[in-house]
C-alpha cells in the first residue's frame, strides 16, 4: 500500500529549511498523462491510470480507490517501461482516452523509511507529499502525521485530491 498525505504550502523554501537530516535524493521534472477507462470512470471509482515520463524512466502506474478516510493511502501497481510514445498508443489502442496532464517540479528527499516530496505544480502551486509504502497503513500514517508535525504541517489540512483532480477544479472555475 502506498500511505499518503499531501498539504498546500506557501514556500517550499521554509519547509526544507526544517527537514534536518532528511537526504535528499533527486531533483527532476515528471510529465504525467493521465487516462480513463473504457468501461467505467475513474473519477467514479476513484482509481487513477497514467504514464510518467522523468529523466529516471518511464513507469505505468494504476493506483487503486483510496481506502482511508484521513489519507491518500490505495494500493498502488508501477511498471516500468521503455517507450512514452508507445505506452500511450498502447492505451488509446484498447480504448482508453487521456484524462489530462500533470507536470510537476519536484524535490525527494528521504527520512527515514518515508519519502518527502516537494513539488510546484503549474497552475496549482507548491505542495509537500509524505509518503511509505507499507502493508501496516496505521504504523505508516502515524509516523506521516509525526514528520509533518516535525515540518510544521497540520494533520487537519491534509489535501485528499490529486493533483489531477485539482486541475480539473481550477479550470471548471474558467
């Protein structure tokens, strides 16, 4: 399972200034397409389908219906593979259509078992995702709500959307 909390920031700034010792790992830019279903919708049953493409690779990641009402936490499935470009056509092929994009400049750092992620969002803004994969999910989210307490961040302004979720937000408002 992949355990998740996700919170809206200011300044990303002041929140690496209080990561202490987290390590960080890697600086990059992810491109994600996002798909739906050609027999059911996605935003109904709140599964997610895409492709990302990082200078680290490409991986095709479902991730299932969220299963906690505090979290982002849901079963999560990642492959890695070699072509973009083919990858989408595959998609389109067996009738899936493109939901949307997300690109995103993001930050990781590494605390502990938990990765840290610091991410500007175009249209959005500055957002900080903690996450650990984990089986045990109350173990994982107890030691989220702890990081993001050692940050400054509050438990009660966790963000359950996902970032395409939020875009969608941003331009029905247009």
């Amino acid at each position: 399972m992949e355990v998740e909390a996700k919170f809206k920031v200011d300044n990303l700034s002041e929140i690496e200034e209080r990561m202490g010792n987290a390590e960080f790992v890697i600086e990059k830019v992810e491109e994600d397409a996002y798909f739906n279903h050609p027999c059911r919708d996605f935003r109904e049953t709140d599964e997610a389908l895409r492709i990302r493409r990082d200078i680290e690779g490409i991986k095709i990641t479902y991730k299932g219906k969220k299963i906690d009402p505090e979290t982002k936490t849901r079963e999560e499935i990642k492959i890695k593979v070699d072509d973009f470009d083919k990858a989408f056509k595959l998609f389109e092929k067996l009738g899936f259509t493109l939901a949307g994009w997300v690109k995103k400049k993001r930050k990781i750092y590494r605390y502990g078992e938990a990765l840290i992620c610091l991410d500007h969002i175009e249209d959005l803004g500055s957002f900080v995702e903690i996450e650990i994969e984990s089986d045990d999910v109350e173990k994982a989210k107890e030691k989220i709500f702890e990081i993001a307490e050692k940050l400054g961040l509050s438990r009660e302004k966790i963000i359950r959307a996902s970032y395409l979720e939020m875009l969608r937000d941003v331009a029905d408002t247009r």
